[in-house]
C-alpha cells in the first residue's frame, strides 16, 4: 500500500519558519518528481515547489527565496524549508508523488497556521 506521511506542521507566527517533511511508504520514488501543493481555504490547490529525481526544483513566483524544497531519495521523503512566513501562507499543505504514466499519489495534508 502507497503511502505519503507529511508532517512538520502547525502554528508559527509571522516571521517564523517551519521545515514540512513527507515520507513515502510502498514505493519507490528515486526516479519521480515529488513536489509540495496547499490550498487555503476557498481557493483552489496551488504548487508550491516541486522536485525532480536530479534534484532540479521549481516554485511558484510568489514563494522564491522564502521557501526552498529538498529530498533525501535514500529515506523516501522529501522537504520543504518555510522561511519568512506570511498569514498569507497559511493553507493544508499536500505532498505529491508523480508517477508520470502510472498516475499521481498525495499525502492526506498537514495544516500550517501563520497567525499572531
């Protein structure tokens, strides 16, 4: 059975940072992407980075230079670094493991909150 377990979440004020992780169980995930998606509430899911089995990376414009996503292939998981933290950030943050052909897999979301 696939699984993807996020966790690192919570609440964090403005300013703050908070470090996501996502193991993957079931699978292997050396040669896909993986990549970290949120939604807020009444908006719909947005990328937030994403990561190839090279290690290239992509992010949304919006989050450049605040938010920096990593892997560690031989531990099934993959990171996402949340620096500077913005209310506006708060969302359900999702991991997602593309398997191209084969479909996609997601985490069941971990909440992160940036409140005073």
């Amino acid at each position: 059975q696939v699984q993807l377990v996020e966790s690192g979440g919570g609440l964090v004020q403005p300013g703050g940072s908070l470090r996501l992780s996502c193991a993957a169980s079931g699978i292997g995930v050396s040669r896909n992407t993986m990549g970290w998606y949120r939604q807020a509430p009444g908006k719909q899911r947005e990328l937030v980075a994403a990561i190839t089995s090279r290690g290239s990376t992509n992010y949304a414009d919006s989050l450049k230079g605040r938010f920096t996503i990593s892997r560690d292939n031989a531990k099934k998981t993959v990171y996402l670094q949340m620096n500077s933290l913005k209310p506006e950030d708060t969302a359900v943050y999702y991991c997602n493991l593309d398997y191209g052909f084969f479909g996609e897999y997601w985490g069941q979301g971990t909440q992160v909150t940036v409140s005073s």
